[in-house]
C-alpha cells in the first residue's frame, strides 16, 4: 500500500489528512512531538481500520526528524506523500504574534526552525526515495500571512513567505520528474482551533483535506490559497 507521512500531525487537519487518506487505501505514519498523542489518534484510526503508526520526533531537531521518517519509510516499504505543517513556535496562541516594529532574529529564528527548516529536513529525507520511483507528493501548509501582510503575524508570516518560496521553485524543478510539490496557504482559521476570534469564518479540516486530495490527484496547481 501507498503511504503518506504527516508531519506535526494534529488533532484537526492532521486527523482528517489521515482518514482522507486512509480511506483511499494510504498507510499513515503519524510524525510530531508526542508520542502519547499519536498513539492515540492511530488507535482511532485502527478502530476505522486504517493503518497508522506513531514515530515521535520534534521538528527543530532535524536528525531526529529525519530517523523518524526513515523508520517510518522501513515500516511502511517508502513514503509516498508527505505532508508538513508544523505549527508556530512558543507557547501559546499569542506567542508568535510579532509586530513589524517588534521583528528581531530572536523573534525570526524560531518560526524559521519550525515552520521552514524543518519543512526542508523532512523533504529529504523523503526525497531520495521518491525520486528513485520516480513518484511522489510533497505538500505543506502555512498561514495566509505567507503571501499577504498579517500585521499580527510577521514573524510566522516571514518564515512562512520563506517556506512558500521554496516550495514553488521546488514544483518547477521536479516537473517531469514524477513528483509534485504543493503549498497551500490558509487563511481560514480551522474549526476547533482555540483562540478563534468571535466571528471568525471557520473551515471543518474534512473540507480542507478533501482539497489536499484532490492537489495530490491532480498533481496541481502549484498552490492553493484558502480564504477566509
């Protein structure tokens, strides 16, 4: 069976990427810090009867990331698809909230390590193999301030516009080489997140995953934008 590796895998969009999956006959191997957690969710999968295993490993420590996914590549026979979105750095919903005059490396590194460089360490740890096949799906998720100014959000969006970049550049270079690399940026916030602002449009993650399939099935657009 094919295999889909989730990195940073949560309980909203991660959860519904793994039944969308799942239920189209994937593998999942479910990557991110707790491994308590993951178990969990790959025991609801098992009770849908899916097959999902857990592989703990923290995204800003890239040689754990990368024995994560090759252990999660030798239990599954490869990896097929990989999904990344790690969320951003610190503590709480207000923690990466940073405005323009309040940007400095301090406040820049951190959301550079999760949500970019870790993006880059799992992409090659998987990468080898799929262009071995000659196949693959590589897809990552940042917020809508990746593309357009969020006054609140620079740092994240800083890093984000960074990780975007890449990923474009990194469609064109693996066209005609069986792989297709996707971002999408959401500017939605996920239904269940907490902290969403009273009137805020919510987007159900099962909606969202549907979209990730149909990239995946279509091999494009090199970006899809969600707006709220």
């Amino acid at each position: 069976m094919p295999t889909i590796a989730l990195v940073a895998a949560g309980d909203r969009l991660g959860r519904s990427l793994a039944r969308t999956f799942g239920r189209n006959g994937y593998d999942v191997a479910l990557i991110a810090r707790s491994k308590e957690r993951l178990d969990a969710l790959a025991g609801e999968l098992a009770a849908e009867r899916m097959t999902a295993a857990a592989f703990a490993a923290d995204v800003t420590d890239r040689p754990g990331l990368t024995a994560a996914l090759d252990r999660a590549a030798a239990r599954f026979g490869g990896i097929d698809v990989l999904h990344y979105a790690a969320p951003a750095a610190g503590s709480g919903a207000a923690a990466h909230r940073t405005g323009a005059l309040d940007v400095t490396v301090d406040a820049v590194g951190p959301q550079l390590e999760t949500i970019c460089f870790g993006a880059i360490a799992a992409t090659h740890a998987v990468l080898p193999g799929m262009l071995a096949a000659g196949t693959g799906t590589l897809l990552y998720t940042t917020g809508a301030s990746s593309l357009a100014p969020v006054p609140v959000f620079v740092s994240t969006g800083m890093a984000g516009a960074a990780l975007r970049k890449w990923v474009l550049t990194l469609h064109d270079a693996l066209a005609g080489r069986g792989i297709y690399a996707g971002h999408v940026a959401i500017g939605a916030w996920i239904a269940g997140t907490p902290g969403a602002p009273d009137g805020a449009v919510l987007r159900h993650p099962d909606d969202l995953a549907r979209r990730y399939w149909e990239l995946h099935v279509n091999r494009g657009p090199a970006e899809d934008v969600i707006a709220a």
